[in-house]
C-alpha cells in the first residue's frame, strides 16, 4: 500500500527526518512520539503536502511525486480542507464527488458525533473539536484505502474520543495514527506502534500489549527494540522497566521520566 | 459539483459586501450627487459611464475575492489533484462556471440597481442592450481567470508575505483602468489591447451601442467593440490555460503562513 524509502526531510539547515523506512500493508499504525520529532511532517510527505524531500514514498506502485488523480488516501489536517473558504456541508458536496465516495455515509457519521449542527459553519467558524471531529471524519471516508490521522483525539471530549477509537478499531482499511496520547491508543486493537524521535522511526511493537511494554535506559531484561534519541539511547521492554508506557499518558511525560 | 461550488462562491459575504454594497454607493453618488448639470440628451453617456466603472470595479473586488480564495486552497487543490478525479483544467472549468452563477448574480444586481437610480433620477428608463448579457459573463470570466492566475503565479513562485497585496491587484487594476478612460487619452492600441480597459468599454458600449475613447466626451473616437470582444476573449483563453499550467503545479501552501502575514 505504502512504502517509505530513505525519507529525509530539511526546514533549512534543520534536518525533521533522518532517512526514514517504513512499509505499510493491509494493518493500522500508530506512531508515538515527542513534539518536534517530525511526525506531521511525516504525514505532509505523505500527502504531497510537502514535495521538497529525498528519497521516495510509494503509494499504490507509484511515487508520490508523481501521483496524480489517485483516490483513497485521507488525511485529517485542515489545510487540504480549504477549497473556497465553503461551509462545512458544501465541503462535503465537493470532497464526496472529487473524491468519489457516498455523500451519505459521512454525513451519518457527521450525525453521530454531533456535527451535523455545525454544518452551515466555514472551517474557520467551528470550534477546535468540532474541526478535529470534521476533518478526522473526511479523513477515514476520503481514505478509503489509506487514512492518516495526525492527533486525532486532539481537543475531543470524552465521549467523542471513545466514539473516534471505536470507528478507527472496527476499521478494515489501513489507518496511520500520530499522537500523544498513549491512553487512547489501547481502545484500538491490533495497531502497531512505533515511536519516533528526531526524525527516525523505531519499531516495532504491538498496541495490545502496551499495559506489558515499559521504557527503560538500561538494555537489561527482554528488549523489543532500541531507541537511540540523539543523545541519549534507551530500550522498549516487556514485562518491567522504568517507565510503563500506559501509565505515562504522552510521551513527552516518557521523555522528561527518562531524561530525569 | 458546479452547483456546490456555485453555493459556495455565492455564500462568500465578503464578495457580497464589496462587489454590491460598496459599489451601490457609488451608484447612489453618481445618480443623485454627481448628476447635476447633466445636458439633457446626454444621459445614457453619463450613465454609461458610471456604470461601466463601478462594474469593473464590482468584478475587481470579486477577483480580490477569488485570489484569496485561491491562495487559501493551494494545499487543498494540491491534496485533491493528487488523491481524487479531480484534474487542473476540470477544476478550472468547474469554478469559472461556478463563479460565472456569483458574477452573473452580482453584476445583475448592480446593472438593475443603476437602471432603477438613474431613471428614477432623470425621470425616465434607461436601458442597456440586451447584449449586456455577453458582456457581463466576459467581464467575470475575464476576472476569474485573471484572478486566479495572480493567486497561483505568486503561490508557486513568490514568498507568501506578498499574498494579502496581491490579492489586491485586481482591485488595484480595476480601480485605476476603471477611470483612466474620463481621465487620460487613450489610444486604440491600448484600448483593444489592455483587457480591463476592454470590459469597461464594452459595459459602456451596452448603454450607448457606440465605443467611444472618452468615457467623459461622447464624441471621441469610436472602436470597433468586436475588436474589444475579440481581444477580452482571447485574454480570457490564454490566461486560462495559463491557470490550468499553474495548477499542475501548485505549490501547498500552509493557510497558517499566510494568516500570518
């Protein structure tokens, strides 16, 4: 479905991913990892967004700088939501038929988070959460083959957080997840973790074991993979370690544990 | 989707206010301020010529529109040519048509208000040919094309701390070309070559059948208005086609970068 092949990508002399390799076949994925540590941009390489990178991404047997007219990818930053400054329902209208998917089934899923009040509304008039909710939505039905969602629990309410996983989780397609937050990641199963940091991707190790898995400094006991973060190296375990990883919430809270 | 992105175009307020609302009261001005001293017989010149200028300057604020419109979609339009059916020259063709609905709409509303001032004014109906019709939909598709290739030529090529400026160029240009005509001398080269001087006289055209050089002197040179017609339409092609190579390449933009600027 989608192959990353020596990824790297640079904001001028800063360098966001390091050579990065990544396969994604028929399975969900979820990439955890602190701020700054390239994972939007990741997703923007992804989605054409950011087309001044080395190496390659392969979507469906064709490079992505190349790609054209090839549906089934979603992805869930505002940005690609924009056309025409149109209210939500309008937006709709236009992905459903660019895109060729039923109208009908977004809009039920609009219904069921309670969207379907904010749909006389632009982008720019809904609040944080009903955005999010908009634009995961469009991302899981534009992405019929493919959805990448960056912190899709971003600024949702409990009941909507729940509703979002239990979406995702009964989901067939692949998705690809990036966020902070650890504890959702539990209510999805059979996803794939992997972690990230400066830029290169480490992994990796199964979401339904994350009560099992813990972060550790010391290479001691049964290591899954190591994680070599710049400056510091440390190790993903099974069974006991310093930091559990369930417990830690984000994993920026992982970071400060560690480096403290 | 025409009928989408037709719903989506018309419900933009901000094309409304300036291409309507402003421009009506510079049809208020020149109906019941500026008349007096009109010689009688002379009318549908002076009414000509107000009108033609605020409609160019009712398609410049439209355009201003659409150029921020467009520079706002860069992303999405990258993300849609890449990963839906959507292709550059259907996504041209559809928003022009879907714009025309808003020009034709908002270009009516402030034909038929000028016509219901003037005449209320000089007491008498003043109609423009029927022709006027053509006219109007040249006039926005002019616009739109030219709009949207100011927009993506400084997207693709140009720091984004130019956007909110550019997006005023076809306002700016509307603006000045708009009274050049009462004001300058112009040539028949010029008149024919230059489209936003074109439009002008051609809107002029449909209240008095004659393309006159002087907006402010009725028995200045006439024009051939198909030359016009012949010049505006082929602007509209080349720019068109220009916008649709602009669009294949189309650089995403962050909507963030520029807000902030």
């Amino acid at each position: 479905m989608l192959s990353i092949r020596d990824l790297s990508v640079s904001y001028g002399s800063i360098q966001v991913l390091d050579r990065l390799n990544m396969e994604i076949g028929d399975e969900k994925i979820a990439i955890i990892g602190p701020n700054g540590s390239g994972k939007t941009t990741l997703l923007k390489s992804i989605s054409g967004l950011i087309s001044d990178f080395s190496g390659d991404i392969i979507y469906d047997g064709q490079s992505i700088k190349a790609s054209k007219n090839m549906p089934g990818l979603g992805i869930n930053l505002p940005d690609v939501f924009r056309v025409l400054d149109a209210d939500a329902r309008v937006l709709i209208k236009i992905y459903a038929q660019a895109v060729g998917v039923e109208e009908e089934r977004i809009m039920h899923d609009m219904v069921r988070f309670g969207l379907d009040r904010a749909m006389n509304r632009k982008m720019r008039e809904m609040s944080e959460g009903q955005k999010k909710i908009f634009c995961n939505i469009m991302a899981l039905h534009l992405g019929y083959r493919i959805a990448l969602l960056d912190e899709p629990f971003e600024s949702l309410d409990q009941r909507s957080k729940g509703l979002l996983a239990e979406i995702i989780g009964d989901r067939r397609e692949p998705v690809m997840i990036i966020t902070h937050e650890i504890g959702m990641l539990r209510k999805i199963r059979h996803l794939k973790l992997f972690f990230m940091f400066n830029g290169k991707l480490f992994g990796s190790a199964p979401a339904d074991l994350i009560e099992e898995l813990y972060i550790d400094p010391d290479p001691s006991g049964r290591v899954l993979f190591q994680i070599d973060s710049g400056d510091r190296t440390f190790y993903v375990k099974i069974g006991s370690g310093k930091v559990k990883l369930s417990a830690a919430g984000s994993i920026d809270l992982v970071s400060e544990v560690l480096y403290d | 989707m025409i009928k989408e992105v037709a719903i989506g175009i018309l419900k933009n307020r901000s094309i409304w206010f300036w291409s309507v609302l402003f421009v009506l009261v510079w049809a208020v001005i020149g109906s019941f301020i500026a008349s007096k001293g009109v010689a009688v017989g002379s009318e549908k010149y002076y009414v000509s010529a107000w009108y033609s200028i605020e409609a160019v300057i009712s398609a410049g604020a439209s355009g201003t529109s659409i150029a921020y419109i467009t520079f706002f979609s860069s992303s999405s339009l990258a993300y849609l040519f890449r990963f839906s059916r959507l292709k550059p020259v259907h996504y041209e063709l559809i928003f022009l048509v879907g714009y025309l609905i808003t020009s034709i709409t908002t270009l009516t509303t402030v034909t038929a208000a000028n016509i219901f001032l003037f005449s209320l004014r000089f007491g008498r109906i003043i109609l423009p040919e029927p022709y006027i019709i053509p006219v109007i939909i040249i006039t926005g598709a002019f616009m739109y094309v030219f709009s949207v290739m100011v927009a993506l030529m400084v997207n693709n090529h140009f720091s984004l701390k130019n956007a909110s400026f550019t997006s005023f160029v076809p306002l700016f240009l509307a603006f000045i070309s708009a009274y050049l005509p009462l004001y300058v001398n112009i040539s028949r080269w010029i008149a024919v070559a230059y489209p936003f001087l074109g439009i002008e006289y051609l809107l002029s055209y449909a209240f008095t059948g004659t393309v006159n050089l002087s907006l402010a002197t009725p028995s200045s040179s006439a024009i051939s208005p198909a030359a016009i017609y012949a010049s505006v339409i082929g602007w509209t092609a080349i720019l068109f086609i220009t916008d649709v190579i602009l669009l294949r390449r189309i650089k995403p933009r962050s909507a963030e970068e520029m807000r902030q600027l």
